[in-house]
C-alpha cells in the first residue's frame, strides 16, 4: 500500500495544478492578489492603516483562495468510481486522502506563500509583519487544506455540496485564522505556536474523518 503515495501524489497533484473543474491553482492565486489589489482601493490611501490590517487581509484572502477548488478535491473520483478500484486494489481511503491534503496543500501553500511577497508590497508591511504572515502561512496552510479535503469528503454527493462546503469551512478554519492573524500583535510567538498546534489536529483527523465520509458516500 506504501507503494501507492507516489503514483498517488503525482496524479493528484497534476490534476490539481493543471486544472479542470476548479481551473487549476492558477485561480486561488489570481483570487488572492485581487483581494490584495482592492483592499487598498476600500479602505483608501492611508498607509499606516494598510500596514496594521494587511496582514489579517492576506490571512482572509488565503482561506478565501483555499476554498475555490473543494468542488474537485473528492467528488469527481467518488462519481467515476475510483475509490471502489483503490480499494478493490487494497488502497485504503485514508491513505487516498491523506495524499490529497498533501497534493492540496502543495498546490495552493507554497504559490500562496509567493504571493503574498506582491500582496505585502501592495499592502505596505514592513519587512517583519512580512516574515511573520509567512511562518503562519506556513503553518496555518497545511490545517488549511485538511480541513478542505475533510469537508470535500464531507459534502460529496449532495446536492449543492460545493456551496456547502464553503460555507462549512469558513466557520471551522476560524481557529487557524484566529490564531494566525493573532500572531501578528503583541505575543506572536504564541499565535505561531497555537496555529501551528491547530494545523496539526486538524492534519491528524482529516484522513480519518475523509476516508469514513468516502466509505459512507460509495455505500
């Protein structure tokens, strides 16, 4: 079964990054710095308003462009009944999705975490609110995205389930938005900490908690 999480990986992650239903990870990027872009045009030119509320706009951004490819994390391989032949080959659901929080969070993190050097320019942080928002964004992103693959297997097969799974994750990624928007006043360290903390119970429960929606989905 261990064999599997390569030839796994690399499908999910061409699938994802290449695009389809959910247009690949070019999107939740464009999405991202056009939250960026706008956020100075809403709130007008004062700088030091920019620099104290930017951090927390990119943290807002970042679950926002999380969101945008739910509908094609799980569904579409429930639908063409690839979990029955990774089964039928001894291929557990947990071990499926488990890969895809990997292949989801390689596909929106690191291009998030780039991003965000443009986003801080537009928004006007100083060099280490910056250094900050990056660290949270890399802990925060992998619970991030194990809450979206969780969720996907969720609502998978329901009617409007793209719609719900949205509306889903916002109020259970609060935690690691709280925290990590946290870490960018006084006790940071301690926002870092506890984000990172929520990234990990959130990767722990994701395969586990996927891998039963999918078996409940295909019975």
């Amino acid at each position: 079964m261990s064999g599997a999480f390569g030839p796994l990986l690399k499908r999910d992650l061409a699938r994802l990054l290449m695009g389809g239903r959910g247009g690949g990870a070019l999107l939740p990027i464009l999405f991202f710095l056009s939250v960026a872009m706008l956020y100075p045009f809403a709130v007008g030119p004062d700088a030091p308003l920019l620099a104290r509320t930017g951090g927390g706009v990119i943290w807002v951004a970042a679950l926002l462009a999380a969101i945008l490819p739910l509908d094609h994390l799980v569904e579409p391989d429930i639908e063409t009944g690839l979990f029955d032949q990774w089964a039928l080959r001894g291929i557990s659901e947990e071990l499926v999705l488990a890969v895809r929080v990997l292949a989801h969070w390689l596909s929106f993190g690191p291009p998030l975490m780039l991003a965000t050097l443009p986003a801080a320019a537009l928004l006007g942080l100083e060099r280490h609110t910056l250094i900050t928002v990056e660290i949270g964004l890399l802990a925060g992103t992998p619970g991030l995205a194990a809450l979206g693959v969780t969720v996907a297997a969720l609502t998978a097969g329901l009617r409007g389930g793209a719609a719900l799974a949205g509306l889903l994750v916002i109020p259970m990624a609060v935690p690691v938005l709280v925290f990590g928007a946290g870490s960018l006043g006084s006790g940071g360290e301690s926002g870092l900490a506890l984000t990172a903390a929520a990234s990990l119970i959130l990767l722990a429960i994701a395969p586990f908690a996927g891998g039963a929606a999918v078996r409940a989905a295909r019975g």
